[in-house]
C-alpha cells in the first residue's frame, strides 16, 4: 500500500520575481511509500544555550529532517546522505548530523575540517 506523507509537513515559502511585489506561497510536496511513514519530533538543547526541535519523516526511500538556522529566514528541508556513522542530512551549505542522541550543525562552506558552528544534544524529559 503506498502512503502519501500529509502535504502541510513539507511547506516552504515561495517567492514573487523581483520585479514583482513580494508574495508568499506555499508548495506542497507529495512523496509516496509502499510502507509505513514515520513523524517525529524532537528537541535539542544546543550549546549555544538554545533549544532546537527538529522534525523527522521517515518515508523510505526519503529521509528527512526540517529544522531552522540561525543564518537563514525560513526553516530548511533536509535530505539523508551517505555517512560513515550517524545520519548526516543536507541542505544547500548546510550539514545536520545525527549520531544517536547528539547532533551537530556545520556549515559546509567552512572546510571538511571545520568545527560544528552548533552541536546539541536530545532533550530528554524523561523523569
């Protein structure tokens, strides 16, 4: 059976030619999968003393993570890519990777060597 993930996860704000007066719209995108999907959301306390959730859809073949940066007006949508460990997903400069209950940001612009520009770790309310 294949499942459509609902449209409104996957909105992004389009944008007006610049000759025209700036307008928003909303682009909906449909992926489909012969299993089951998975939402999910969690929250990140970073090292900058800020808290970052990130929802997670898991729709195989698709993998994503929609998240905001700090540097970037609207929320970005990322895609799984190869990693050694961990999952590491992709988003035009940026670089968001998972390693079980830890994830880091980097800004790939900086050099394969750079230093996460944030790392975070699970918000765990767990009593």
């Amino acid at each position: 059976m294949t499942r459509s993930i609902p449209a409104a996860l996957l909105a992004t704000a389009l944008f007006a030619p610049v000759t025209a007066q700036a307008a928003e719209a909303t682009l909906q995108i449909e992926l489909g999968t012969k299993g089951d999907f998975e939402r999910r959301v969690m929250t990140y306390d970073c090292n900058d003393g800020s808290s970052l959730p990130v929802t997670y859809i898991n729709a195989a073949p698709n993998f994503l993570a929609l998240l905001s940066v700090t540097d970037e007006p609207e929320p970005l949508v990322f895609s799984s890519v190869v990693a050694a460990s961990g999952v590491r997903y992709v988003s035009g400069i940026w670089v968001w990777w998972t390693k079980g209950v830890d994830a880091s940001l980097y800004d790939a612009t900086l050099g394969e060597d750079a230093e996460a520009v944030l790392t975070c770790s699970e918000l765990n309310n767990t009593p």
